[in-house]
C-alpha cells in the first residue's frame, strides 16, 4: 500500500522466534508430501508396528492403529491451519463490515446494530458451535469452517465499530464530508485505515482462537473426522493410551501449544506498533 | 436589486440531548450576494460554526435542522434537498475551509492525491487527469515547486502550506462560494496575512463569494464588506464593516470592539466582556444578552428583542433601538453583581 511510518519499536527476540516458528510451520504443513516420511493414513502393521516409541524409524511414534505420529502431525497441520486461516478471513471480513456500518452509520442503526450484537455475544461460541455442528452429525470441513467463521466475528464488530465512532468523528472526515464524498468513499478511504491495526489484533488473536477451538471440537469428536488427521483429533486418539503411549498425544498438543503462543506474540506485537504499521505489507 | 447567492431564512439548528434541547442556532437570517465576503463572528458558543456546517448539510445525529428552516442557494432550498443533491452541491457548488489545517487533511494520503480526489468526486475525472489539475490548484494557492509538494504528506508541510493546500481543495470545483471557518486562527501572525491576501486574490480572480467565519475581528476588518454577529444562537446585529466598526449599536458589538487589545493604546486594563455564552439549552429570557449587558433594564429581562432596523443596511437586536438614552446609564452587569453578592 502507501508509505506510513516506520515500524519504530524494535524488534524483540520472542517475535523473533515467534515468526520463525509459524514461518517453519507454514513451510511444513505446505511441503507435507515430502516432508513427512510416512503416508498419515497408512497403517502398515497394525499389530506389529501399534504404539512404537519415538525412535529412527518415527520420530514422534506410532499411534494405535501403526500411523507414523509425525506424518499425521504435519498433515495436521494443513488441516488446522487452514480452518484458521480461511474462518479467521471470514470473520474478519464479517465483523469489520458490520463495525464499519455501525459506527460510521451512528444514531439508530447503530443502536439497532449493536443491540443484535449483544445478543449475539450473549450465547456463549462454544456452545453455539457444538449445537450447529452435532446437530448436523459430522460435518464436511468446508461446513465447519463455515459455522467457525460464522460465529467469530461478533468482537470484532465491537471493536472496530468502536474505533469507527471515534474515527468519523475526525475532522478529515467532516472535511471529506464537506468536498461531497458518497458515504462509500469515506468509509473506504478515511475511515477503514483507522480500524486496520484493531482488526488485524483481532484477525490474529481470533485465528489462535480458532484452531484451539477446532483442535477442542476435533477432540469431542464432532471436528475434522477420523481417519483424516488434525491436531485435535490426533490427541483424542492419543488420550486413550496416554500411561502407555504419550507421545501420541504430547507432540502434536507442543505445536498447537506453541502455534498459539507464536501467534498470540505476534498480536502483541501489532497491538504495540504505531497505527498504521501494518499496512506496510 | 438582484436575488442573493445565498439567503438563509430562520434556520434553526437544534441538538436534542439527554440534556434536553441545545438550541445552538435559533432563527438566523442572513444572506450572502455573489462574489462578495461576509462576516460572521461570535464567541465560541455562539453558534457561528453550526450555522456554517448546517449549510452543507453536515450536521449528524443529535442534531437536526428543524422544520421550517430555508436555506436557499441559487432558487433551492438545500433544507429540504436529497442527500443526492447535496453531495452535487458539497466541494462543487459550495465549499468549506477548515480551521485546523494538520488534522483537516488525512495524514495517509499525499496531499496531490486529497486535492485531486475532489474532481474525481464531481467530475469522475481520470487518475492522470485530476492530478494534473491538483497540481494547477496548488501552483495557484503560491505553493513553491508545486509537483514535489502534491507528492508529499501533510506532516512535511508548514501550516500555511497545509492551509493552501486546503484551499486549493475549496477551490478545485471554482465554487461560487466559499464557507471559511476560521480559515486563519491555528496559524502565526504573518502567516496569517499572508493566507487572507491569497483568498482576496482568488475571490477577485473567481468571482467567489465568502462567508468568513472568525471570532478574530482584525480578519473582518482586513477582507469583509459586511458583518454579521451572533450571540446565542441567534443574529444579533448586522452591518456594512465601516458602520459596524465606527458605531456599533449593540451592547455586545461594542464589548467585542472594545477586547480588542490595540498597539500603543495607552496601557490599561483590557476590556473583556464579563461572564461567558450561556449554554444553548438554558438561554436566558428576554435578551439572551441582558445578564452580560451594561445597558439591561426590566423590559431586556422578560421582552425578546426582534432586529430592528437602526440605519442603512445596520440592523441590531437590541430595546436600545427603541430607547436610546438608555444608553447613557451604563450600570454593572448582572452576572458581575451576581459575583460580587456570592463573595
């Protein structure tokens, strides 16, 4: 986009690491095929080969069914990141709009707007999703995706509608009004720039929300299906033998561990930076 | 004589709060010919300010424009016209200046690019196209090397470059008029004068007429033909500038003339006017003025004043009208008995 400040605030080691691992991340769950050394549905010798140790031939085991644990972690991945990415896109997209409508609009579509919101906001995202997806039985991941990113936009409507109030209130704005530009226009060019550093703490907070609660869902058993692999449901299987076999279940549950935390520092990070920096790239 | 360019009847502007009602403009009249600059001055309060954005149409919820308020510009009546219509008419046919030159322009945009998105607005002109004429604009408002300049931010810019730069976005459409709102106050002295010189020289070259919102008395003198002055939300005398400045009839008039601190005047106390604008949802009855008023009497307590006719173009809201020689028993306003009574 156009030339903003300089991102001023240096950078510190935990964003280092925090961007290098998502960065790697990124990189394996794309180049799975030929990253991961075994086919993740593969059971080749489900007696033989049930519950091995972490060793040479599978570095983070096998699972009950003589799956190689570190193919399906990294398949896994493709699986839980993309319900993050793509539901995260959706409800970013949704609650910016509405913030936008609400606070730019003002008055009582506002009101109107924001009291459906509150609604919205009053029944808890948990239980919400867990009744649209076991009503529906197993749902495909196009569907779930659908129904996470469907239920995750309502705080980010809230913030950005803030940020919107505040923002038309600029005199820039008045003064756009007064050259005659359409509502569109304003909103488009002097108003969405000033919500972008809130949404996108939003976008990154609500994507680590996101595929905790798919990994939450998967582990119940009404997330991504067996035998396709997400983190969540990998450590469902796992929790069956934890005393026997832990690694089942402990190495995907360190990615998911350390995703989150990578990417919560990283809203951190955003939320520190002067408004505007994000638009750098 | 020839219909005026614009010609505001009885606009009222109200504000409705949890407060109750602000009646921040109360019946105001006043209209402004082509091509010429009229003044309109007040304290802050006085609801100079939301006559000028309720003009435009730019008032938002709370406030509204009261039914019965005409606002006619070239045969229409933009009180009661569609939003459509007066997007046509905003930057286009009537332009505004804003006080704040840093934060009237959006610190994300080149400022070429904030000038050239008024033609890309009314005349869907070409990227290419609007720039080039941006660029014109900018070289006319005085801006030295005017291409370099359109493609820098408003941070880069001194606040008279910043105030050219948003005159040259009032003028952009060649407006036929021009709302100003204290189009001088946030910058220096020199600058000053330097930016109403360059606003008299467009208005000559264009034909513009100007409405010149100010507090600032010495801005009147220096460009304007006629005066209006509000207090309260309403107009409280009306002038050609020599009469309003030679003899002044209201009571408030003659305060305002008389704060403004004079060099080489003989050291004294500054004369201020005591006491401040009342807030617009409590005005006093009667004269809005009485309590501040050194003149005030019974019948200025209860009995509105209507604006009588006190000379050739010079009208004044004021009893004094009727009852000259009370002028001659100046006494100490209300508000300062008050005081003294709570000491």
């Amino acid at each position: 986009m156009r030339i903003v400040p300089r991102i001023t605030a240096p950078a510190n080691a935990g964003v280092v690491v925090a961007l290098g691992f998502l960065s790697l991340l990124l990189l394996a769950a794309v180049a799975a095929p030929w990253l991961a050394p075994h086919d993740p549905l593969a059971q080749p010798d489900i007696v033989g080969a049930r519950l091995a140790p972490p060793g040479a031939a599978h570095p983070f085991g096998t699972d009950a069914f003589s799956r190689d644990v570190l193919s399906r972690v990294l398949y896994g991945a493709r699986i839980s990141l993309a319900v993050g990415v793509l539901a995260t896109a959706l409800s970013v997209t949704l609650g910016t709009a509405y913030g936008l409508v609400a606070g730019y609009a003002g008055g009582m579509l506002d009101t109107v707007l924001m009291r459906i919101l509150d609604g919205f906001l009053a029944i808890p995202r948990v239980l919400l999703v867990l009744v649209l997806v076991s009503a529906s039985g197993s749902l495909p991941l196009p569907a779930l995706i659908l129904v996470l990113g469907l239920t995750g936009w309502f705080h980010v409507a809230r913030l950005v509608r803030a940020e919107a109030l505040v923002a038309r209130k600029l005199d820039y704005v008045t003064a756009a009004r007064a050259l005659g530009a359409s509502g569109w226009r304003i909103v488009s060019r002097h108003i969405l720039p000033n919500v972008l550093t809130p949404a996108a703490v939003a976008a990154v907070l609500g994507f680590a929300n996101t595929i905790v609660l798919e990994a939450g869902l998967s582990y119940l058993g009404v997330g991504v299906q067996p035998p396709a692999p997400s983190w969540g449901n990998i450590m469902l299987e796992g929790t069956e033998q934890l005393r026997t076999a832990w690694w089942v279940a402990l190495f995907p549950g360190i990615v998911l561990f350390a995703t989150v935390v990578s990417v919560n520092t990283l809203a951190e990070r955003i939320r520190s930076g002067p408004t505007g920096a994000i638009l750098l790239r | 004589m020839t219909e005026p360019l614009l010609s505001v009847e009885n606009l009222r502007t109200y504000f409705h709060t949890r407060d109750g009602v602000a009646r921040a403009v109360d019946g105001v009249s006043l209209q402004v010919n082509r091509g010429e600059t009229v003044g309109l001055v007040g304290e802050s309060g006085s609801g100079k300010s939301v006559t000028a954005l309720s003009m435009l149409r730019l008032i938002r919820h709370p406030g509204r424009i009261e039914q019965g308020s005409r606002i006619v510009f070239e045969g229409k009546d933009l009180a009661t016209a569609s939003e459509e219509e007066m997007r046509k008419i905003r930057g286009n046919r009537i332009a505004m200046i804003f006080q704040e030159p840093m934060t009237a322009l959006n610190p994300v945009f080149t400022v070429g690019d904030q000038v050239a998105e008024v033609a890309r607005i009314h005349e869907r002109a070409s990227r290419r196209a609007a720039w080039r004429k941006a660029v014109e604009m900018l070289a006319l408002t005085g801006i030295p090397s005017p291409e370099a300049r359109a493609r820098d931010y408003p941070h880069q810019l001194s606040g008279g470059m910043r105030q050219r730069v948003l005159i040259a976005m009032a003028l952009m459409m060649r407006p036929e008029l021009i709302i100003a709102d204290e189009p001088t106050t946030a910058l220096d002295v020199t600058i000053q004068a330097q930016i109403l010189e360059l606003l008299r020289d467009l208005q000559q070259r264009f034909g513009t007429a100007i409405l010149m919102i100010t507090h600032d008395l010495g801005v009147i003198a220096e460009t304007c033909s006629r005066v209006i002055v509000m207090y309260g939300g309403e107009v409280v005398e009306q002038a050609p500038t020599n009469v309003l400045f030679a003899a002044p009839h209201h009571p408030y008039t003659e305060g305002l003339l008389r704060a403004i601190p004079r060099v080489g005047a003989i050291r004294e106390r500054l004369a201020v006017i005591p006491g401040t604008v009342p807030p617009p949802t409590h005005w006093p009855d009667g004269c809005r003025f009485h309590d501040r008023c050194p003149y005030s009497w019974e019948r200025t307590e209860h009995e509105h004043p209507p604006l009588y006719q006190v000379g050739e173009g010079h009208f004044s809201r004021c009893h004094l009208a009727e009852e000259p020689e009370r002028r001659n028993q100046p006494h100490t306003p209300l508000v300062a008995r008050r005081r003294v009574d709570a000491a």
